[in-house]
C-alpha cells in the first residue's frame, strides 16, 4: 500500500472504512497504517452483507449502513470501480455536507478523492422524478421475482397511499429500458428492487423511475 497518501487525510479524523468482499483481506493493514498515523477507524456491518466492513451496492441509504453520520468526517472505501462508493455518497445525500470518499485502488494502485460532485447530476434528476411522480396520475410499478429483492406489500400500499392514481404492477426479474418502451402510457415508474436501479441509471431512463423508499422516505 505504498500509494497510500496519507497527506490527503488531517490528522485526528474519524473515518469509516468499508470494502466490497473481495477486499476485505486488505482492511486490516490499512486500519492499522490509519491507526498508526492517529486516525479513528469506524467499521459496521450493513444489511444483508457477511462481514464486519463490507458493503453492497444496494447499501445506498443511511439506516442500511448501520452507521451514525454525524460520527465521522468521510469514508475509505477498499476496492476498484465506482458503484460501490458511490453508494458511500448516495446515503448521504440528505445530509447537510456530503462528507468525501477516499477510493483506495489496490488493484491499479492510485487514492482518489470523490465527493458530491461525483452524485450531483443523479440529485438533481431524483429531485425531478419525486416532483413528476406527485403530479402524474399513471404509475408503473415495477416489483422483482428475484430472492431478496421482493417487496410485494410495499408495493401494493402505493394503492391506499396515492388514491387518486392508477397503479399497474409489473412482475419480472429484470427490469430494462426495453420493456419499459413497451408501456408508452405509463408516465411515471416506481422501482421497488435494487434501489440502484433508480440511481445508477437515473440520467438515461427516458421515462421518470422513482425508489419506493424515496417516495415513503418523502
């Protein structure tokens, strides 16, 4: 971990340090250069994951994180790619600061600083999308047939919650721009799956899709 730059930290920081599961080998020499160096460690265990530090790409609202925000000053996120912490800044995004993500690439060997610039695009559509959902009266629902991604109930109290609407339901285990070009009067959907399906692919979807728990969160 010799690329490590340490210089980009202040010292005496609190940090969060989580990993995809293939790199959790790594935390523990990190977490101990980190503490040599006078920094606080952070590790939780976020929903659905296996070990203590690992994080999912789904893991992308506070409360999956298992984590007080208020605690740290940014995050170390373990691994290569952007989904995974991106998702980092993705729970934050209700938060007054977005605090920063140090991506620390063992694989290509570099740290990277990502921030809320890296999301900003994705907030300001979200914005739109929560706003259209409110003032359209045809709303696709979108619920997945895959394990652990079945939220059939919720789904269905969109019915009670939003009276004035007319809601159709769609059950599939994948949900793709394809099909949704195949339902034009549909004005609006609302995913009820992996919620990084209505972050990552917010920009190019051509119609408005929506998180469920965005809307019960609203």
């Amino acid at each position: 971990l010799h690329f490590l730059q340490f210089k980009i930290f202040k010292v005496n920081k609190k940090l969060g340090i989580y990993s995809a599961i293939q790199f959790i080998p790594n935390q523990k020499e990190v977490i101990q250069l980190l503490k040599e160096r006078g920094f606080d460690v952070i590790t939780t265990k976020p929903d659905r994951t296996s070990f203590e530090g690992q994080i999912l790409g789904c893991d992308s609202y506070d409360d999956n994180l298992k984590l007080n925000l208020n605690e740290i000053d940014g995050f170390i996120y373990i691994g290569d790619g952007y989904f995974h912490p991106n998702a980092l800044l993705l729970a934050q995004e209700n938060e007054e600061e977005i605090k920063p993500v140090v991506l620390l690439n063992p694989v290509q060997e570099f740290c990277e600083i990502i921030s809320r610039e890296h999301i900003e695009k994705y907030l300001k559509k979200k914005k739109a999308n929560l706003a259209k959902f409110y003032t359209q009266d045809i709303v696709g629902v979108f619920v997945s047939s895959k394990w652990g991604q079945e939220y059939k109930q919720s789904a269905l109290k969109l019915k009670d919650m939003y009276k004035d609407k007319h809601f159709y339901y769609f059950v599939s285990d994948n949900f793709a721009e394809s099909e949704m070009e195949n339902f034009p009067w549909i004005e609006v959907w609302v995913n009820t799956a992996c919620p990084r399906i209505g972050q990552d692919d917010i920009t190019r979807h051509s119609k408005c899709v929506v998180n469920i728990k965005d809307i019960y969160r609203a």
